[in-house]
C-alpha cells in the first residue's frame, strides 16, 4: 500500500513546463508523490473523462497537498469562463486539501495597472487573458488566502520548505498532545472539527465542543430549513374534517409549548452540569448529549411545521392552516441565532483568551418566542374563519 503524501501541482503547463519539472524533482527528494498531468505515471486517468474531468477527480480523490502556481497565462476557459486551474483550485478547496498560492511577481506588479484600466481593455505583454486579472483578485481577496509571489522554482521551493517543515511540527504536536485518546465510536458521526476539540481539549474545550456541535446539526439541517421557508411539506397528510378542524389546531399548538418546556428542562441546569464544575473538565458525551438534544428541538419543531403543512384540509381553511405553521418561524431563528452567537463568541475568545488572572463573564442565552407579526396573521386567519362559520360560509358539520 502506497503511503506517500499526493501533492497536486496545478498550473497552466507550457509556459511554466521548468518549473513543473524543477516541482516535481522537489516533491519527490521529500518522499512525497508529485501529482503531474504530463507524468501519467502518477497521474491516473479515465479514459472516458474528459481532460478536465481527470484533473478534478485526480484533486479530489488523491491530493493530500495541492501547490497553485500562476503566471502570466490563464489557460482554456470551459464554458463557464473558468480555467483547468481555476476549476482544480476550487475542488482543492471544496475538499478541504491544504492550498498553497504562488502568484508571479510580473503578473503582481501589472495589478495595480489592469485595476486602474478595467474599461480600456489595455494588452499586457505576455498575458493571454485578463481572466488572469480577475482570478488573482479572487485568490488575494475573495478567498482570504495567503499568497506568495515568486520569480524562480527556488523561491517556491524554500517557501514550501518551510511551510511543510511548520505543518509537520505542527501536526507531531497534535499527535504529542492526543497521544493515548482515541474517538469512541459514538462521537464517530461527529464533525473533524469537533472531534478534534474532543481530542486536543485546549482551553475552554467544553464550550467550543457544545457550539461546534450546535452549529454542524444547524449546517445539516439547512435543506430542511429551506422547504420550510418555502413552505413544502412532503409528508404524508392526514383528513380533518371541518368539526374537528379547531380542535386539532389546538392540538398542534399545545405540541409547541411542550418543545419549550423540555428546552427549559436542559438548560435549567443538564448543560452546565455537562462543561463540569469550575476547574474540573467537563463531559464530552454529556456536552454533545446535550447539544444534539437543542438540535432534535430545532428538528421536531420543523417536523411539527411539516405536520401541519401537509395536513388535507378545506380549501378555505388552508390560509389559516398556514398561518399556524408560520408561528415557529421566529423559533427556528432563535435556534440559529443562539447556535451561531455561541459559536463566534467561542471563537473570538480562543483568538484572544483572558490574560493570566483576568476574568470575563459570557451571557448566551437561549429564548424561544412567536414572532408578533406571525401572530397576528394568524389571529386575523381564525378570526376570518370564525366570521366565515358565523356567514354560514364554513359549514362545520353535514356536507363538506
């Protein structure tokens, strides 16, 4: 079994062929494998792909690394105006693989004139596209990555030097400090992310690891969120008749209120139990147990939303049916909120913690409530439905 690192290079070829050599030469004197198109050895294909299906797919299923080197040509672009690179650049990056930019000094040094001369389409000698222009931009701006420049395949050698040889401590560090923990299989289905929390514990751990946990189970629940925006419901429906159509409403509300009152069960006092008593570590089964049961509230109230919706009713009633799914749409706000709030708070304290003897008080506070607009259209539905009945407009019994 071959264990060596992959490491992806990316870059237009012809006008940069030396150095994709001088590249490839380097990453192989560091026991690592060299991803290159002009070397199939090492550069799997199908034969039915097209180019540059062979490109993503070699970045997404074998690239450990993956080194962006630009010059001055942009390359093909497919039909969307994008480049082999650019499309290469963006699966790296979608497959969460460690990028490292180099950009050309030429082409750094014309940015400043192409900036200022958008609109008269100036020729810069050398450069094929001012796509090239464009994509830089997006590399040293948009996407908040570090970029080197380069005038030489040594400089992007001793830049990659010491970036690997940083990466490697770095990670010889997390193997000192995780070293005798293992995962139990029942954080398995966590995210990397907070399964390393579990691993490393750095300071405030605890914390960090309950609101990683509340902001994946809100990620995966975006779809779902969505239907609810649009106000889909695929489930399947029940019949209520007209006579029995005030009764069930009032049903289903009382089944909001319950969702409440186990929310203010686990936060009257299970999740503080969990982060443990000062100076003692906490829980992480008792902190993810927790966290996941706030993110089943945030699911179950959608799921009652989603009842509701697809409940078979009279046409006349379904306005006001509607308007008793939209009452949860400011809880499942409140649910994000107080998810994203712990989150950024946590962070911002790990990028600037408490100096020795200093002592800072966090409020987060989870409160669940009816958005008063919501509730007034729904108030305005029952008593449009009400008149309806008094109109003789809505019979409750006989033919319906």
């Amino acid at each position: 079994m071959n264990t060596k690192p992959h490491v992806f290079v990316s870059s237009t070829c012809y006008d940069l062929s030396q150095i994709r050599r001088d590249l490839s030469e380097f990453i192989a004197s560091f026991g690592f494998q060299p991803m290159l198109s002009e070397f199939p050895s090492s550069f799997p294909i199908d034969p039915d792909a097209t180019t540059t299906e062979n490109c993503i797919s070699n970045v997404r299923h074998h690239a450990d690394l993956f080194i962006l080197i630009v010059g001055k040509r942009f390359g093909t672009p497919d039909a969307t105006g994008k480049s082999i690179t650019n499309l290469e650049y963006s699966a790296a990056r979608a497959e969460g693989v460690p990028v490292f930019v180099f950009i050309s000094s030429e082409v750094i040094a014309q940015l400043p004139i192409w900036r200022a001369n958008r609109e008269r389409r100036v020729e810069f000698p050398g450069v094929d596209s001012e796509k090239l222009f464009e994509f830089v931009e997006q590399l040293r701006s948009d996407s908040g990555r570090w970029c080197f420049t380069f005038e030489s395949a040594q400089q992007i050698q001793q830049v990659l030097r010491d970036q690997w040889s940083s990466l490697i401590a770095s990670m010889l560090d997390t193997r000192r400090r995780t070293r005798g923990r293992i995962i139990p299989r029942s954080f398995a289905h966590l995210s990397a992310d907070a399964q390393q929390l579990i691993l490393e514990r750095p300071h405030f751990w605890e914390y960090r690891l309950f609101a990683q946990v509340l902001v994946d189970g809100i990620a995966n629940q975006r779809l779902r969120r969505r239907d609810f925006n649009l106000g889909l419901s695929f489930r399947a429906g029940t019949f209520i008749p007209n006579s029995e159509l005030f009764k069930w409403m009032e049903k289903h509300l009382a089944l909001t209120r319950q969702t409440r009152i186990n929310i203010e069960r686990l936060y009257d006092g299970p999740v503080m139990a969990s982060f443990g008593a000062p100076g003692e570590p906490g829980d992480p089964e008792a902190i993810v147990h927790v966290a996941e049961r706030t993110i089943a509230a945030y699911e179950k109230t959608m799921e009652w939303a989603e009842d509701v919706r697809a409940a078979v009713v009279d046409e006349r009633a379904r306005r006001c049916v509607e308007a008793v799914a939209g009452l949860v749409s400011r809880t499942l706000d409140n649910f994000e909120s107080f998810a994203k709030e712990c989150h950024s708070t946590l962070e911002a304290l790990k990028n600037n913690p408490p100096k020795e003897g200093e002592k800072r008080a966090i409020n987060l506070s989870l409160a669940l409530s009816v958005d008063p607009k919501s509730l007034e259209s729904f108030e305005a539905e029952m008593q449009s439905l009400k008149d309806a009945i008094e109109r003789g407009d809505f019979p409750l019994h006989g033919a319906e």
